[in-house]
C-alpha cells in the first residue's frame, strides 16, 4: 500500500512541479513543493521500497507523504486558479482508489472538473469520476471550449467485478 501510496505522491510532485514553475514567475503561491520533494527523498529509503519497514515507520512515510501532498494541493489549487482563471472553490480527491470522492457525494450542486496533463504530449485518457448520488443523473461534460466530451456511467459494483470496464 506505501509503494503505490508513493507512486501517487510522485505524480501529484511532478504536477506540482509543473503549477508551481509556471506559476511562479507571475505571483507568489504561499505553498511549496519542497515538503512533497523532501517526503519522497525519504520514502524512496530501501526499506519503504522493499516494503520491509516496521509498521510505525510506514506510518511516519505516510504521514510525512500526506503532508507534502496537502501542501502541494495549495500549490496546484492556487496555480491552477491563475492559470485557468477559475474562481470556485477547487478541491482534490485523494481516496478514489476507494471509488469516493467527498465532492461528487453532493447530487445538488453544479461540479466542474479540471482535468490536467503534465506531460509535454497529446494524450488520451479515461478518467473515473466516482458518482454515488442519485441526482447525478442528466450528465452534460464538455472540454474548455464547450465541445461535448462522450461518456458512459459504470456502476461501481461492475467495476469492482471488472476494473477494466470503461
């Protein structure tokens, strides 16, 4: 669980990164990726690696992790506001690997989703979006520029059953 715990840290780092460097020349973000950089230089000891480390040391790796990344999420939210120029409140899931995501429980409210691709390149991507509320019903995604983006709806009992199902 610590191994792919890291594995997702060192993602949401290297978006940071990126927010944070294209950010920085125009406003000053309040919030560093240096906690992130630093929790991941430590994780990355052979005995987090190796899965070997007693059970409260995991623990420390954790938290140390969830830390870096709670900053980060400063970084991102704040440069992504600039940059996308959004002005509602932005929040992150961190438990969909668990199929929940606090922010999509509420079937009353509209919900908007930044979708962000760090790398240099084109690329196409299925993205989950955990949905549990039964007003979740009348669905209308579309890209930036208003074009209308296809989609399909899986329960999260199918995808339990079948975790490649799109």
């Amino acid at each position: 669980a610590l191994k792919g715990y890291g594995r997702d840290c060192n993602n949401g780092l290297q978006v940071c990164k990126h927010v944070e460097a294209a950010a920085e020349a125009e406003e000053k973000l309040g919030a560093s990726s240096e906690l992130l950089r630093l929790a991941m230089g430590v994780s990355q000891h052979h005995d987090a690696v190796s899965g070997t480390s007693k059970q409260h040391v995991a623990n420390d790796y954790a938290r140390r992790l969830a830390a870096g990344q709670t900053e980060c999420e400063k970084v991102i939210t704040s440069g992504l506001k600039t940059k996308a120029m959004y002005t509602g409140k932005l929040e992150q899931c961190r438990l969909l690997n668990e199929s929940y995501c606090e922010v999509t429980q509420d079937g009353n409210r509209s919900l908007s989703i930044i979708v962000y691709n760090a790398r240099v390149t084109p690329r196409v991507e299925y993205i989950r979006i955990p949905l549990s509320h039964p007003h979740y019903h009348g669905y209308n995604l579309v890209t930036q520029r208003y074009l209308q983006v296809e989609y399909s709806r899986v329960s999260a009992a199918a995808q339990a059953l079948n975790p490649n199902a799109h």
